[in-house]
C-alpha cells in the first residue's frame, strides 16, 4: 500500500515541475521561439507518460489489450484536441487578415 503512495507522490511532483516549468517558459520568456515550443511539447509529452505510468499504473511490461486500447484512445483524443485547437486558431487567423 505504500509504495501506491509513493508512486503517486512522485507522479504529482513530476506532473507539477513540468508543468511550471511550460508555465515559465511562456509566462516568462526562458526561452524563445521554436525551442519555447519544442520544449513546452516535449514537457507534455513527457507529463502524459508520467500520467499513464504513475497514475494508470500501466507498467508497459506486458501487450495487455485494455493497455494498447487505453493507449489509442488517449492517442485519439489529444489528435483531437491538438487538431481542433490548430484548426481553430489558424481560421481565426485567416479572418483576422
């Protein structure tokens, strides 16, 4: 029972140094441009394996069918998401031109 603790703490201070460090990143500048982008991506990426390891207790051991189902549908769901959001701001761009 207590190594579930552990794995959980140390999930929620690593999901929470990535995520301030994307924070600073943007909010302050530490770095610019492309590599901004590439490493509040990379950061994201990161994180979401952080989320399935620590959280989903997906061990990648094993080729269990409810792991790769789990796995797909959260590949889906962020294509959507990031998909929708690009679409999004790149018509609001095109209309504000």
């Amino acid at each position: 029972m207590k190594r579930i603790h552990a794995i959980h703490l140390a999930g929620y201070a690593a999901s929470l140094a990535l995520t301030l460090a994307a924070f600073g990143i943007a909010k302050f500048g530490w770095l610019d441009g492309a590599l901004a982008l590439v490493a509040i991506g990379l950061a994201g990426l990161v994180q979401a394996a952080i989320h399935l390891r620590a959280f989903l207790h997906l061990d990648f051991k094993g080729s269990q069918r409810e792991d790769l189902q789990l796995l797909l549908f959260a590949a889906v769901l962020i294509a959507i998401m990031v998909g929708g959001s690009l679409w999004i701001m790149f018509d609001l761009g095109h209309r504000m031109m």
